[in-house]
C-alpha cells in the first residue's frame, strides 16, 4: 500500500502568524486606503474603475479586503489616484500601524 504524500508547503503549517485569518492584514488595509481616498474625491466605484482599468465588482471585492491587489493592481489605483508608485501599500502600512498602537 502507497504511503500519502506529505504537505509540502514551504513554510510550515503555524509559521505565519496571520496564516489562520486567510490573506494578511495589509490586504484589508489598502481595500480601506482605497475607499477612503475614492470618497474623498467623491468618485463612485464605477469611475475609480475606469479610470484604473479595472472592473467595479474587482474594486469592490478589493476595497472589502476579499481580493490580495497585485503590484500592477496597485501601480493602476495609484496612477488613477494620482499618488507615488508605492505610495498605498506606505499609507495602508502607516495606519496599519497606527491601529496597532492604539492611536
């Protein structure tokens, strides 16, 4: 009788320490970076969308923490925003942090 293969993961099973909630904080982050800054500009997702190339039910799912955005995701919010490249992931960082230590 076969033996079952093992899970090879690459990094062992518990290591992450947000590996039991599903994705990492910072995806949750940068969804709520994005809606805030496309509510302060009084855009609908419709808008955000075209303008980034993107489609609204993607944002949506984004803005909602459900999608992980990729770095050409990001590039696209950003240019569409009018931001630095990288400038989400620095702000989603920054309050990330700020919740942390309670402020």
């Amino acid at each position: 009788m076969k033996q079952k293969r093992s899970n090879k993961s690459v990094v062992p099973q518990g290591r992450i320490w947000w590996k039991a909630i599903g994705r990492h904080p910072l995806n949750a982050m940068i969804g709520q970076v994005v809606r805030r800054l496309r509510r302060e500009r009084n855009w609908s997702l419709r808008e955000l969308a075209c303008e980034a190339g993107l489609t609204k039910s993607y944002l949506c799912g984004l803005e909602h923490g459900e999608h992980s955005p990729t770095f050409e995701v990001m590039l696209r919010l950003e240019a569409a925003l009018r931001m630095v490249p990288g400038g989400l992931p620095q702000l989603a960082m920054g309050w990330l942090q700020r919740r942390a230590a309670g402020a």
